[in-house]
C-alpha cells in the first residue's frame, strides 16, 4: 500500500513535536488542518469537514482562510487550547520537492499577544508552579503582553498556593511533568486554567539579566522553568521581558481562595462578573494600565504603615484640588497602553498606528507632569520630577511616522517626505513618472486626433495604449505595438512608453520595500527605550489607581482612616461599599464598630434578612480598602493594621469534590482557626447550622472558646443559636451585639441597626412570608411554631419535676419505710453528684440535664 504523500508526511512530522495543539499547516491563502484536529476544529469552530487525498488513504481535512485566522484562533484559545502556527520559510520558487515548514508560534492562553484576543483590563498571567520539599512551592509569573516578571515563595502547603492564584487573571499553568495529578485535578476544577508542562529549567546566557534580582536557587529554577517554556512556544525577540522580581508574600495582607470569593473582591459569586464586586466600586481609572494595577493592589493589600498612609496622603491631595484632578484625568484618558504597546514593539508585532498611539501617549507627558506639580502634595511633585517625557522617542515619531498610516507595514504610505532621502528619490520619481504618463497620454491624444485614447495600467501588461475599435482607422499603421485585443478596443504598447514605465514600476516597489526596512529600523531604534517606556507606564498606572481612590472617595463622601498602632477598632457610621451603590440615596443603614483587647469577640444575633452578614462583611471591606490606600465608607476610622482576613459567609457545597455545605463550611472554619494570628480578622456566619442542633451548637461554642483562649483574633460570630449569648459571662473578650429589629401589628420591621446585647427573637416565620410563601403555609407555620413552644414549656416542667424528685433521695435522712429505688435511678443520682455545676456553663448544664432525663424516661 502507498505511503502518505510528502506533503501529508510533513505535516505529521511536525504535529508529532505539537501534540497537545491545532497545528495550522499553511498552504496557499488558507490554514489548513487534517486527521483528529479537523474533526474536533470543525466541531469547535463550526466549519465545514472535508476530505482530501492523503496517498495511502482519504483523510479528515478543514480549514480556514489565513485573511481572517485570528478570530478562529481566539475563539480556540478563550476555550483553553492551544495553537501551532506552521508557515512556509522557503521560496516556493526555490524548493526542491515539498516547500520547507516550521512552526513559528505556539500560542496558548497565557501567551497571547493580539490585540483583539486580550482584555484590555486585565492581565493575561501565565504562571509557573515548582514544588519542592517541606510543603514549599515556588510560583513564578509572567505576562507576556506587558513584560513584566515576578516570583514568590509559598510555605503553608498546596492550599495557599491555590489561594495565592485564586482571583488572578491566570490563564495557563507550567509545571513540571511529575507533577501531582491531584493538584493538576484541584487546578483544573477551582481555576479552569489550561495546565503545560516543561522540565527545563536553565536560563540562556543572554537572558540571564532577568535573574539580577533573584539570588535564591530555588526561586531561580522556579523562574527557569516558565521562562523555558515561553522560549520555547513563541521562537522570537523577547527583550521587552523584565528583570524578575521577588515577591515577600508575608510583606502583604494574606487573604485566602475563600475570602477572595466570600467578600466579592473582583467579581461576585453568583453572576462571575464584575459588576456588584469591591472592585466595580473603585474603579474609576481612565487607562487600561491603571484598572490593572489597581487589580493588583487589591490582590496584595499593604501591611507597612508607612507606605500606606503614603497612599493616603496621595489620595487626599487630589481630593483636596477638585480642578487639577479633572485636569490629570482629562490627560490620562489620552494615554494609551503603554505596557502593551512597549511588548508589541518588542515583539515584532506592532504596526503604524500603534507607534501613532505611542506619540500621542508621549505628549501627555509634559501636561502630566505640569498637572501634578500644581497639587499641593510633596509625593505627588516628586512624581512629576521622576517621569521622564521620552521626548526623542517623541520627535523621532513626529518626523517619521504618517498621521493618518495604514494598518499594513508592507504597503507604503507610512513615512513622511523629508525623513529619508532615497525614499524622496524612489517618491519624486514615481510621483513625476504618473505627471509624465498623463503628460504622454495628452500628446498622444494630439498627435493622433483620438480624444477618446488614454493610457492605463493593470498589474499583467503593465502600462498600456488603449484605443476603441471606432478609432483604429485614425491611427497611422506601425505606430504602436499590438498586446492585447478587446471586445471593443486595441490595447497597445510604445517603445517610449515602456521605458518609462520600467523607472515609474521600480520606483514604486524600491519606494515600498525602503519604507518597510526604515519602519522595521524605527521600531529597532524604539527598542532600546523599552526599561523606560515600562518604567513610565508604571507611573502613568500609579497616578491613574490614585487618582480613582481620590475620585470615588469623593463622590461617595469616604473618611480617611487613621492607624491606632494598637489592638483598637473603632469604624463610626460605618457603610457597605458595596451594597450602598445598589440602594436608593439615603436608604442604606450605617452602623458603628468597635472592638480592642478586652472586647476582640462580637456575638451577632438577630433576626434573618436584618443585616448581620452585611455588617460583618463591610468591616472586612473597609479595612482591605484602608490597606491598599483608599479612603473607607465611614465618617470617622481608627484601625489596626491585619495581617489576615478569614471568611465564613454564605451557603456553599462543592459537590464535584463531593463535599457537602457542612463539609465546606467545617474546612473553611478549620483553615481560619489554623493560620489566624492575634492581628487577624475572622468572619464565621451561622456556623453549625449544617447539622443537628446540638451538634452545631456544641461546634460554634467550641469554635468562640478556641478563638477566645488560643488565638486572640478579632472575630465577627453571628449565629441563631441565642443560647450561645451565654458565653459572654464566662468569656471575658466576648460581647453580645445584635441587630434590631420590631415587630408591629404582627409585621416584623427591620431597623439594620446594631445594638449591644443580644436579639430575643429569629422571625424566620415573617421572613418566610416576606419571602412570598403562601399564606395558608405561613400560617401552619406558626401553629407548628406555637405546639413545639409549648412542648419546649411541658419538657421544661418535666425537667424540674424530675429535679426534684432526684433532689429528695439524695437528702442524708433515715425513713421508716425504704424507698422504691431503681438501680437506673441510683446510677443518675450518682452521675448528679459527681457534676461539678461551678465549673460548667449553662448551655453545658442543660445539655447534661436533658441526658439525664433521657435515662429517667
């Protein structure tokens, strides 16, 4: 049987090296792929599924044409996977047999560089995780598009790795190929990342610059191995890649996977999107490149006073100048993307209007700079006088580059006349060859008395004489050369005309082709000014992060908070970021907080929909918001700076893991009590509500008892098990709050205002019936709600019968008649003065009376 063709032969030569990706074999104007990647392309992309002859068989083929490739490959990258870009790298002309093809790009999701296929907002992280022993991981980060390069260490196992990435733009993962398949499994489930794998982890020599800052070697080969990996896919110029830098995670605020998704710092948990999240609020940045970092900045909230209140300074010079704030931001919204336009010059693949775009961002710079010399604020001045205006990268632009260029860099039309002399050579000679052609065509006309000739041009025969057929008889014989017959024309050439043509032809082309070689030396030129070009689009992010915090702090009237530099918490008229956006001006409910070391534990109570998750959760919000420099939603905030910030809000099961709500919220409240420290913040929300009521309550009281005697964490505990109000008799650092709450002509109104003390009521009936219930069933309800009372009121009776009763055989007195004693009732009455009653709380106290009873019945 025949083999596969050559063709065919070649192309599973080079899909064998791409395994895991859509190898788009280039053939003429089309992408074309065959075998198990047509028929799942032609599924993904909906395109049609053909056949071609392979040799030895017909195979699976489809494809899509190379003009508009890039929304096929986008829409296969935005689905996870990954696609090689094959091009012919030989002269057709000059092959021998089948035209030479490599790959020349791997694309994948976390190294893409389109335009169209990135949002604009965002990173695009690729990310790099190495074990080591210990528990230890190295996680390095890369984004392909702006340059940038970090690494960080991880030491409290698999699970603050996870937390550490968990709300991060990362869209694909390198490990190592031993990696575990449980953790590949976890990645895949709680990220839906595309996870790569590379071995190789040594840096080339002319690369090793990108390890200046980073001495450790462990943090070297974590950094080696993605570095590999983008080396290995994208096979071109990388010298917009920045030196990386060592992160100290423990330099930040940690916030776990489950307070990242509790508190909706980005995005919230039902919908997925932006809008109703933290970062919704705050963004009012007019660049791409600041709603970036101030992704960032959420991600990492500060734990260094210094630089925090640095912020703040910041943003309270901007607010304080109305004026020159619109005026900066009237300058910033005329900057485009610095970060990226730096990558794509790097990279080799920005055009002409994007080198446009860089110009216009360039001459911003100088208003800037004025803009925030006028704020009365030293930090802000002295950011003015370290930005650096790149003026040369400006004027080279201005004198170079068209206004007004065409997208492609291969067609002309790009430099300006003036900049290059031989290009004004090739242009006046082609410019003056068209005056001539129309020049020779008006001679022409005289000469043979046909005002109907002209003289064209089609890219076959090049420049040509045409004449109509009801003309030929004016035309002297032997004058022109016949070329081509029309239906109603001749078409002829001149000796004269062909000479021209040949200096106006070379002119045009030799004019193209120099354009093309100064643009590619222009980009080369810019090249060098890239540290500088990132280093000021870092500022340009700086400025328009604070001057948002400056924008939205005004606007929704937020206080700037002070640092009490002790244990005190101390939030007056305190407001939900959030939830105050979504509700009528004036409608939201503000409420104090305070808490220090005698009182570091807050037992909510209070009636369902009231409030007490939203009290608890703008606490958390108001002190991240205060560590990444904005001003809080308070009119008065003194806070202690937390190292940490646990969550147990809200229903939740992870049933691909195959754990239940309760399971869920027993690991969530385990991680809390384990990594919290004094200076932490714990939120724990109706914990134990996920099992019998004994059961829970005896796990939330043991929870508060932990907290209260091993850790000494601030804590917010709301709960409807009013029993455990108890607890602030015997817990010293506890108080009882709750949120109040009337009822009136048998209506519950919620007044979302919190009270000291405890709540005496849950209303979860009312809420039912506010919810729509039925009223037949609301109303079953309650008497369901009055017989169990009123069982609760005869068990009580029973209780102290039976006390009493036990109470009469222990007194020390002798009876002429023996009483009737059951070896049972012996036990218990034995059981009774063994209880040491001083010792126990009361919730204890009924739990061992109700066991008791149990026996006597």
């Amino acid at each position: 049987m025949a083999e596969y063709t050559p063709m065919i032969q070649q192309y599973l030569n080079i899909k064998s090296h791409y395994k895991d990706a859509f190898l788009f074999f280039r053939l003429g104007d089309f992408y074309e792929m065959f075998f198990d990647d047509a028929i799942q392309a032609s599924r993904e992309l909906e395109i049609t599924l053909t056949q071609r002859d392979g040799g030895k068989e017909k195979i699976p083929m489809c494809g899509v044409p190379y003009h508009s490739a890039q929304n096929y490959i986008k829409t296969l990258i935005d689905r996870g996977y990954k696609v090689a870009i094959c091009e012919q790298v030989e002269d057709p002309k000059q092959a021998k047999g089948v035209v030479r093809r490599e790959v020349v790009q791997l694309i994948t999701p976390g190294t893409v560089m389109e335009d169209q296929m990135l949002d604009e907002k965002e990173n695009n992280y690729l990310v790099s995780i190495t074990p080591f022993p210990e528990n230890t991981f190295v996680i390095a980060y890369n984004d392909l598009t702006t340059g940038e390069n970090s690494v960080s260490f991880v030491r409290d196992g698999w699970d603050a790795a996870v937390s550490e990435l968990y709300n991060l733009p990362v869209k694909e993962i390198v490990v190592p190929s031993d990696f575990s398949e449980t953790w590949k499994e976890s990645l895949l489930q709680l990220m839906k990342v595309t996870v790569s794998f590379e071995d190789e982890t040594a840096i080339p020599e002319e690369y090793q610059h990108l390890l200046n800052n980073i001495n450790e070697v462990r943090l070297q080969e974590g950094f080696g191995r993605l570095f590999q990996y983008i080396l290995r896919t994208q096979k071109r110029s990388l010298s917009h890649m920045q030196p990386a830098v060592y992160i100290e995670i423990q330099n930040y605020m940690k916030l776990d996977l489950y307070s990242k998704r509790n508190l909706e710092i980005t995005e919230t948990i039902r919908k997925k999107g932006k809008e109703g999240s933290l970062l919704w609020v705050l963004d009012h940045t007019v660049t791409a490149m600041g709603s970036r970092l101030l992704k960032k900045w959420l991600d990492r909230p500060l734990l260094d006073r210094k630089e925090i209140e640095k912020r703040h300074a910041q943003v309270e010079g901007m607010m304080q100048q109305f004026l020159e704030r619109e005026a900066l931001r009237e300058s910033l919204d005329r900057v485009y993307d610095l970060e990226r336009l730096s990558g794509r010059v790097s990279y080799g693949n920005v055009n002409a209007r994007d080198l446009i775009q860089l110009k216009k961002s360039l001459g911003q710079i100088p208003a800037i700079r004025e803009t925030l010399r006028s704020f009365n604020q030293d930090d802000l001045n002295r950011l003015a006088d370290e930005m650096n205006p790149l003026t040369e990268v400006k004027d080279l632009l201005e004198k170079s580059i068209m206004d007004d260029p065409p997208l492609s860099i291969k067609e002309g039309g790009i430099i300006k006349d003036g900049f290059n002399e031989k290009l004004d050579e090739y242009r006046d000679a082609s410019r003056n060859g068209k005056k001539w052609i129309a020049e020779f065509e008006q001679k022409e006309r005289e000469k043979t008395g046909i005002k109907s000739l002209k003289v064209g041009y089609n890219k076959v025969f090049g420049y040509y004489i045409e004449v109509t057929k009801a003309n030929l008889h004016l035309l002297p014989e032997g004058m022109y050369e016949r070329k081509q017959t029309l239906t109603n024309a001749e078409r002829y050439i001149s000796p004269e005309l062909k000479e021209k043509e040949t200096l106006i032809l070379e002119a045009e082309e030799k004019s193209v082709d120099l354009e093309y070689e100064i643009f590619i030396q222009i980009r080369e030129q810019i090249k060098r000014y890239i540290p500088k070009l990132q280093k000021l689009a870092e500022q340009i992010s700086q400025i328009d992060v604070l001057q948002s915090f400056a924008a939205v702090s005004e606007q929704n009237q937020y206080t700037k908070p002070s640092f009490t530099g002790d244990a005190t918490l101390r939030v007056k008229n305190g407001r939900h970021p959030v939830v105050e956006q979504v509700m009528n001006d004036g409608a939201y409910v503000p409420n104090d907080v305070y808490m220090d070391s005698e009182n570091f534990i807050l037992l909510i109570t209070g009636p369902n929909m009231a409030g007490k998750s939203t009290y608890m959760r703008q606490v958390a919000l108001t002190i991240l918001m205060a560590q990444i420099g904005c001003f809080v939603p308070a009119s008065e905030a003194d806070l202690p700076i937390f190292d940490q910030i646990f969550t147990r809000i809200g229903a939740a099961d992870d049933l691909v893991a195959g754990q239940s709500t309760f399971m869920v919220e027993m690991l969530e409240a385990n991680h809390a009590i384990s990594h919290a420290t004094e200076n932490s913040l714990i939120l724990l929300d109706e914990i134990g509500r996920g099992t019998s009521t004994y059961d829970g309550m005896a796990l939330a009281q043991a929870i508060i008892e932990y907290i209260h005697k091993n850790i000494g964490a601030k804590t917010l505990f709301s709960t409807h098990y009013h029993e455990l109000t108890s607890l602030e008799e015997s817990l010293t650092g506890l108080k009882n709050i709750h949120v109040k709450a009337e009822e009136h002509n048998g209506e519950v109104v919620f007044l979302h205002k919190i009270r000291d003390g405890s709540a005496d009521e849950s209303y979860g009936i009312h809420v039912a019936k506010l919810a729509g219930l039925p009223m037949e069933l609301i109303q079953r309800a309650n008497q369901i709600l009055h017989d169990l009372e009123q069982t609760d009121t005869s068990s009580a009776s029973e209780v102290a019968a039976a006390a009493e009763q036990l109470s009469f055989f222990t007194e020390e007195k002798e009876h002429d008649q023996k009483p009737s004693v059951s070896n049972a009732e012996k036990q218990i009455i034995s059981e009774l003065k063994q209880m040491d009653l001083l010792e126990m709380t009361p919730l204890d106290a009924l739990n061992q009376l109700y066991k008791l009873q149990k026996k006597l019945k």
